[in-house]
C-alpha cells in the first residue's frame, strides 16, 4: 500500500529533458519529485503509522505484540520510496549500471548489517527489519551522492520535502497519542 503511488513514469521525463540538454528541468524534476513524495510520505506516516495505535486500541493486546515491527517497517518503507527514484533517474539518464553497483551495495550493507544484529550485538526480530531499512538508507545516500558527483548536481529542498509535510503530522501524532489515553484499551475483548 506504501508504494502504490511511488510516480514510477518519472523515468522517461527525466531522460527526454537530459538528452534534450534541458539540465535545469531534470533539475526540476528531480526536486519536484522528491516534494512530492516527502508530502506523500508523511501522509502515509500519519495515516499507517499512527493509526496503529487506533488500531491497538480496537484490536487489543494481541496485536500490540505486532506494532512496533509493523510501525519500523513502515518508516523503511517510506524510505524506500525515495530510494527506488534514483534508480528510475540512473535509467532515465542513461546510466543503468549505476544502479546494478547500487543494488551489490544494498544487498552487502544488509548482510553485514543483519550479522552485526544478530551475532556481535543479539536484537531479535529487529534485526531483519533494521538490516533492511538501514541498507536501503545507505542506498539511497550513496546513490544521491553519485548521481550529484557523477552526472548532474541536484539539491533537494528539505523544508518543502521534510520539514513541512512533518508539521501537520505532528500535530496529528498528539491527537493519536491523546486518543489512546481517553479510550478504554482493548475495545476488542
């Protein structure tokens, strides 16, 4: 549900504009993409992430077992939105093989990630969503990195991309919280 509307056709707008030479609307496509999905993101947090805990509320104690493993994979999740665009613009811009050494890293970083999780330092089921998120987060900045040095400079606007899609939800996450402290717990049993 978290990547159903990740605007996967951003691929051919960015390749028709870089190989038309036209830098500042792949520039543009680039920033605006990410605005949009900062404030979709956010979005989803407030809608999945906190109606969890409406969700324990009716549910009950049985499923509070499952919140916080359903609450981390839902923030990697949504990290995982911005990551599979570097991957459309390494396509759009001609370079797919970026994304192949972007793929060997990610699936390195989640090996070594999961064995540090669960030999050196034991943490449970934590570990396998951790490794992956922390794998996909690595990703991501490696790719962002590469794609600024090695084929075009971008920035990303981070008050329109994080900052300002976090306000409302932060109000929204004080209604949550207040909500499970006023309604009897578990509504189900």
């Amino acid at each position: 549900m978290v990547t159903t509307f990740a605007f996967n056709g951003v691929g051919a707008s960015v390749s028709e504009s870089y190989f038309q030479q036209k830098h500042a609307l792949t520039r543009y496509y680039f920033t605006s993409i990410y605005k949009w999905l900062g404030t979709f993101a956010f979005f989803m947090i407030g809608l999945l992430f906190f109606g969890a805990v409406l969700i324990n509320v009716i549910v009950g104690e049985n499923y509070s077992l499952v919140l916080p493993i359903i609450q981390s994979y839902i923030f990697f999740k949504l990290i995982y939105l911005f990551l599979t665009h570097i991957d459309h613009f390494f396509n759009g811009v001609g370079k797919p093989e970026y994304g192949i050494y972007l793929i060997s890293i990610e699936q390195v970083a989640r090996i070594f990630i999961l064995w540090l999780l669960l030999v050196p330092f034991p943490s449970g089921w934590i570990a396998l969503v951790y490794s992956t998120g922390i794998a996909w987060l690595i990703k991501f900045i490696i790719g962002f990195l590469l794609f600024n040095f090695k084929i075009l400079k971008v920035r990303i606007n981070l008050w329109q991309t994080l900052a300002a899609p976090a306000l409302p939800q932060s109000s929204k996450q004080s209604t949550f919280g207040w909500v499970e402290l006023l309604v009897p717990a578990p509504l189900a049993s």
